[in-house]
C-alpha cells in the first residue's frame, strides 16, 4: 500500500504532466492562442480606440426661425455657443427640415413661432419646440441638454431685465431669477465620457469570455480526438479527476494572471482609465474572480464533444451576460429575477466590485459581498469541474477497456 508522501508525489508527477500537456495544447493551436490571449490585447485595444472621443460634441441642428427678430435670432446664436451642438441649418419650413433629419444629416430641429419676441417684450409666456431624434440616445441627450440649457439661461435673462425694468435691484433680481445656486461635482468620471463609464465592464467580460471558450475548444479538441489516455502518468492506468482539473486550472491562471495584469494595469494608463483603488482590492477581487471563471470554463469543457462546439455555444452569450450585470443598464430596469440569475455568471460580481474599487477607490469592506459571492462561485463551479472531468475521464477509461477486449477477441479469434 502506497504512503501519503507517495500519493502526494504521484498526484504532482500528474499535475505536471497535465500542465506541460495543456501549455503544449495551447500554444501548438493557433486558434486557442488567439482566443485565450491575443483576443484579450485586440478586443480591449479596439473598444477603446473606439471610445477614445468619450463625449458627443457638435451635434449638428436645424433652426426654423419664423419670427426672424433680433430676440430669435439671440436665441439660435446660443445654440452654438455650447460645445455640445452647433446651428448647421436655418431652414425656411418643417419639410426642410424633415428632409434633413431622416438624412441623418440634422438630429435635433428648433421652431421659434412668429410671435417669440412680441410675447417676451409684451410679458407674456413664449413657446419654443424642440424636436430630438431619440433613437440615438447619445444624439438626444446631447441635443436635448444643450438647448433646454440655452432656453433656460436666455429665459432667466429676460426674466432678470424685467425685473430691473420695474425697479428692482440688481441683487434681487438675480435672487429671484436664480433663487438656488448649486455646483455640479462629476465624480469618477469628471468628463462623463462613455468610454470611461463602460470600458472598465468591458475588459472584466472579455477576460470572463475568452477563458470559456479558449478551455471549451481545448476540452472539445481533447474529448474529439480521444488525447485524455496521452496525460496519464508511468505505471497508472487511469487519471485522477482533481489532479487533472488542478493542473488544467493552474495553466489557465498562469497564463490570465499575466494577460490580466497587462490589461487591468497598463491598458488602463494607456488609455487614461481611473485607477483609484489600492492594489490588494484589487487582486481581492480578480483572483477569485478568473478562479470562478476559469473552474467555470473546464466544467462547460467537459460537455464539449468537438472544439467547434465552444464557439457555437458561447460567443453570443457576451452581450447578455454585460446586459445581467447591471453595467450597462442599471439593474433596476429589468426583473430582480433576472439579476439574480446573472450572479450565476463571475463577471456579474467582478464588475460591481472592481469598478467600485479601481473607478471609485472604494474599501475592501465596501465589496465584500461580492468577494464572498465570487468565492462561492469558485468552490460551486470547481466541485462542477471535478464532477464533469470524473465523467468524462470514466468514460474515456471504458471506451479504452472496450478497445483493448475488442483487441484481444479479434487476436484470440485469429
């Protein structure tokens, strides 16, 4: 009977074994090599690239001045007086501007009636319509925000020239045209740039989907070409399960701590991402969090009879899984059900915690739920790993019992 010190030595002869296998795995598979880590450098170096321009300026407009006085004419000029939008048209009636707006060449109209400055001279209440197209909604906010802006200052302005008009002073006509002063404060995003608020989601997803299906075509690759026999050590018959799934596991974190560092690190100062938080809340949260993802993958490895398979299943889930996280859509938005189905996925977790940490410079105390969450998911998907790599590797061990039978009766048979 073999001692303890004999097993724990046999069991890192496999663990090595396993490890040098899948690094010989993936770096002899161009496609692997190009989902588990190339993809990570291309994915997160395009989409901030393309979010590099972080906030919407000069949004072209069309102005329909009816009234053509000196007050309307004021008013369009402080259209562009923001950096927001711009005056790109002054159209004679709405049809002109109807053609321009479904040309995409406009994507907001200002109607100022004929009667603009008779009502503001005469005291009386002027109307001014806006006209947004909100089906970009980056276009409506722009728009929508720069010229209710525009309105509001003119409106307070000529509110406070009546009013000194009729003899009041100075002082309390700005009291009672302005009654509240306040000072807006944009914290972790001073610039309320896109790239800013959805990048930091972004790149804790892509880490999540390309170790899914980076594991899931390897797993396929080895169930399709029956290579599990190939990793079992001198003098065994058979793999043991957690052996196998611990060295598959310290390859992939070997590889994703390197990756993930680049990416969570330099990526972010090239880029000009907020880094605010301290480095070991950080690790806090990144360690479990590619634990849970990489367990995760090797346990939907072992359901993957071909390579192929991985990407079928997997690469559309991306969209979905950024949706249930709460990132790009507050989870107030969609059914509590349903966000507490994406707690299932380690990305969910992962990006509360880490933007809350690295954007907003938040304590370790402050996500702590989500730590305890993301280790949860380890534990629950590594005991998943363990149970889909036993099966597939009894499975492996019948079918090769088979073949050798099949072997002798035809030998005995001759």
């Amino acid at each position: 009977m073999k001692s303890i010190k004999e097993y724990i030595l046999l069991y890192c002869r496999q663990i090595a074994s396993i490890m040098r296998n899948e690094y010989r795995a993936i770096f002899a598979d161009p496609g692997v090599m190009l989902v588990i880590i190339f993809a990570i450098f291309i994915y997160s170096t395009l989409y901030s690239f393309g979010y590099k321009n972080e906030v919407l300026q000069n949004v072209p407009i069309a102005v329909i001045d009816d009234d053509n006085t000196y007050a309307s004419r004021k008013i369009t000029d402080s259209f562009n007086a923001g950096p927001n939008t711009y005056v790109a048209y002054r159209v004679p009636d709405m049809e002109s501007a109807k053609s321009l707006f479904f040309d995409h060449e406009i994507y907001g109209v200002v109607y100022i009636p004929k009667d603009y400055e008779k009502n503001l001279t005469g005291g009386m209440q002027a109307n001014v319509s806006i006209y947004c197209d909100a089906s970009y909604f980056l276009m409506y906010r722009q728009v929508f925000q720069e010229i209710v802006a525009s309105l509001s200052t003119s409106g307070a302005m000529v509110g406070f020239q009546r009013l000194v008009a009729k003899g009041i002073n100075i002082p309390q006509a700005k009291a009672v045209t302005q009654p509240v002063l306040y000072q807006s404060h944009n914290l972790f995003n001073p610039y309320l740039g896109y790239g800013t608020f959805i990048m930091p989601a972004i790149i804790i997803v892509i880490l999540q989907q390309t170790a899914l299906i980076g594991i899931g075509m390897i797993g396929g690759t080895w169930r399709e070409y029956n290579l599990y026999e190939r990793l079992i050590p001198a003098g065994r018959d058979r793999l043991s399960t957690i052996p196998t799934v611990l060295g598959k596991a310290l390859t992939y974190i070997s590889i994703y701590a390197v990756t993930a560092t680049y990416v969570l690190t330099v990526h972010y100062h090239l880029f000009g991402y907020p880094m605010n938080g301290s480095l070991l809340n950080c690790i806090a949260v990144i360690v479990p969090y590619l634990l849970a993802a990489i367990f995760l993958g090797i346990a939907l490895s072992t359901l993957f009879p071909r390579r192929e398979n991985s990407l079928c299943w997997l690469l559309w889930t991306s969209i979905p899984i950024l949706l249930l996280s709460g990132a790009s859509l507050p989870k107030e938005c969609f059914p509590h059900w349903l966000y507490l189905f994406g707690k299932v996925f380690p990305s969910s977790s992962a990006i509360s915690a880490y933007i809350r940490v690295q954007s907003m410079g938040a304590s370790f105390e402050n996500i702590i739920g989500e730590v305890k969450t993301l280790w949860t998911l380890v534990f629950v998907y590594a005991g998943l790993a363990v149970i889909g790599m036993h099966l597939v590797l009894h499975n492996d061990l019948a079918r090769r019992t088979l073949d050798r039978l099949r072997r002798r009766r035809k030998k005995a048979a001759k």
